[in-house]
C-alpha cells in the first residue's frame, strides 16, 4: 500500500465519522516529516510499515473527534513546534495574529522591554515572542500540568524563560516584577456557551471558561495590571469574538488615560484588545 492509498483510506474513514476529510493528508505530512520523509516527492511510494500502523492508530483517534494536535502529541505555532497534551489548550491561528501585533507594537515603541506571557498554558505565546526577540519572557499559570507542557516546549526550543506557578499576575506581584509587555490570552468562553463537541470533550475546562459573561479573567487582570506595569506598558488580550467591546469598556473603566482599541483577526471577527498606557502611537 502507498502512502496515496494510506491517506484516500483515512479520508474514507473520516468522512464517514463526519470528521474534516483533509486531516488524513496533514496527518500523513506530519507522520513523514518526522521520519525525514519528503510527503510528496514518496507519495507514490510503498509506505513502511511502522509509518503504515503508526497512521491507521491516528486516523481512528481523528474519528473519535480527538483534536489533530492531540493526536499527534504536538502543533506548530509562529513556526515553533509546540508539545500539547490534554492539560494544555492547543495553540490557535488567531494566537498567532496576537503575538504578530505584539511584535510589532514592541518593534515601535519598546527597546529592550519585560515581558510576560500570563495564563501562558503551553507557552506557545510566551516562547513566540522569546525566539523571535532573543530576549527573557516570563511565563504564569496556575496549573501546574500547563506548567509541565510550558517547560518542556521552553527547554525544547531553548528559550529563555522564566516559568511561575500562580494565579494570573499573582507571581509577578509576589516577586515585584515591573513589565512593559503584557500579554494574556484567558479563559474566555462563558459558561452558557455551546461550543464544539470536539472542544469540550478534549480540552482542559480550566483554560475555557470566563465565567457568565467571560470577563472573570479580564477583571483580575485588568485590576491587578497597576502593580506590575510600569509607567509606559502595552497590555495585549486574546479575546472571545463576542467580547471586544466589553473588553474594551472593562479596559478603559481600569485605564481611563489609556488608549484602548479592539483589533479583528484576518476573519473580520474581534479578537484582540491593545491597552497603551503612557504611549503615544504612530498613525497609520
């Protein structure tokens, strides 16, 4: 059997599980890329045999509605391959747009700047913004199985970060760190809301839920941010695309001075509030 006859197979069975059919070609990708395997120049090629049961294992995995990164025990974020497991969210595509406007926002207003990632879960955000500005990013969360997740990709990808156990800004506070960057994607979803089978059977209920409105975590954080922040400070948020504007009113209830603006993600959808507090910005 080819790897082509492998992955028509998986689509076979994914499609009858009414789980997306293109998962049996990323898995296939996957699978080759970490035995060095170009996918599509051994396409047509007799698969081995170990790739060949390691790949039928997965499939059935993918048709019980167990997420690909789940699956796979991995997923790539901002280039970096970040370990997941059940006690970490998988890193999402809009995380991504975050951390590339936190980049920028550093490129034009920062030299040098302290940074934490807060609520870091697997700390692909954290480890992002570490790689890309080789410099020291602290990283908090209050589990200590994300904590695990989080120090492994660090040392994996040889970050340099620092790794708390707390409550959101509560290590920070406790050991008087003063940032010029925070950044902080929490748990969001309220408690009312439907959200994917897939998501709610797999992924850790800890790092979802923001209470009956979503905005527990914002609160905390944006009412503690005066003990940490120094006099000129970003605050960057991940949030839930039917927030943004009470993100930005909790926002600027706590930093009346400050210039708050909701930002959409290349879907047209809110997922992002920027808090500029002591910064003047550069017009477009």
């Amino acid at each position: 059997m080819t790897y082509r006859d492998l992955v028509n197979e998986g689509i076979d069975i994914l499609e009858k599980a009414d789980i997306y059919a293109g998962f049996s070609r990323v898995l296939m990708l996957e699978l080759l890329r970490e035995q060095d395997i170009d996918m599509y120049a051994e396409y047509e090629h007799e698969a081995r045999e170990a790739v060949a049961t390691d790949f039928k294992q997965k499939i059935q995995e993918l048709a019980k509605d167990i997420p690909l990164g789940y699956v796979l025990g991995y997923e790539w974020f901002y280039g970096y391959k970040i370990i997941v497991n059940e006690g970490v969210l998988i890193p999402r595509g809009e995380t991504e747009e975050l951390v590339g406007n936190v980049l920028a926002d550093i490129d034009s207003y920062f030299e040098n700047p302290v940074i934490a990632d807060v609520a870091c879960g697997s700390g692909a955000i954290g480890l992002a913004l570490s790689k890309d500005l080789g410099t020291h990013v602290y990283a908090t969360d209050i589990s200590e199985e994300a904590l695990v997740v989080a120090r492994e990709n660090a040392q994996q990808n040889d970050a340099d970060m620092t790794i708390m156990q707390g409550d959101m800004l509560q290590p920070l506070i406790d050991q008087n760190i003063k940032l010029d960057v925070l950044v902080c994607n929490p748990p969001y979803i309220k408690n009312t809301e439907h959200i994917q089978t897939a998501v709610l059977n797999n992924e850790p209920h800890v790092a979802l839920f923001g209470g009956e409105d979503g905005l527990f975590f914002y609160r905390s954080v944006l009412a503690n941010a005066h003990k940490v922040l120094n006099e000129k400070a970003l605050i960057a948020f991940e949030i839930g695309f039917d927030i943004g504007d009470a993100v930005v009113a909790l926002a600027q209830s706590f930093f009346s001075d400050a210039t708050v603006i909701l930002r959409q993600d290349m879907n047209g959808l809110d997922r992002m509030v920027f808090v500029y507090k002591g910064i003047n910005l550069i017009e477009d």
